[in-house]
C-alpha cells in the first residue's frame, strides 16, 4: 500500500500465515482503488462467557476522500468466527463490495432501485 496499514491482534499472536493473508487482501483492496488514505485492521479474540467459546472479530476501517468505511464481523451472526483466518476471509470481500460502491458513487453511476 502507498501508505503503511495498522494492523493489531489482540488476545491472540500474529502468524505469518494469517499476517501474509491480511497483507495479501490489503493489496487487493489498494488494486482496486488506489486513493486509500489510512488503514486500520484489528484482530481479536472475544471472550464471551457462552458455551460456544472463543469467537474471533475483525474490524477493517479505511479511510477514503470524504468517507470512513467500516467492516466488522460479529461472531454472534456468525457461529463458524473461532479461527481468524475465517473471520479475516469473510472480513475482506465485505470490504472490497463496499469500495466497489463507494467507487460507483464516486463516479456518479448509483444502482437502479426496483419497487
């Protein structure tokens, strides 16, 4: 990326695996549209006292010219959140579909609403 991503884990040890996969997806991100001004991604581990564990959020925060768009994907929609590397694969699309449309609105080209 043009410029230098934050990326964090908390409650859990970043891998080369998993740190190679976000970077990877970050690059896909910066193909599709190059005016990305910050980048912030969080990994985590939620505690939460449930029987079904541990459960994994990722949150993608980028910064574009006039906007903030925001990706977080909560474990309680989505039981299958206990390895990271789901969560960072399910995190990632969202966002690119969210540039997509920002870059679609950008360019004045809205989708056609049906009734």
């Amino acid at each position: 990326m043009n410029i230098q991503p934050h990326v964090v884990f908390r409650g859990l040890h970043s891998t080369p695996a998993l740190t190679a996969r976000i970077d990877e997806e970050l690059g896909q991100l910066e193909e599709l549209f190059d005016g990305i001004i910050s980048c912030h991604v969080a990994v985590e581990i939620l505690n939460h006292r449930h029987r079904s564990g541990r459960h994994v959020h990722v949150r993608v925060e980028l910064v574009v010219p006039g906007k903030t768009l925001v990706v977080g994907r909560e474990p309680v929609d989505h039981q299958d959140h206990q390895d990271p590397m789901t969560a960072i694969n399910e995190a990632f699309p969202i966002m690119q579909r969210q540039l997509r449309e920002f870059e679609r609105e950008r360019h004045g080209h809205h989708r056609a609403t049906s009734y």
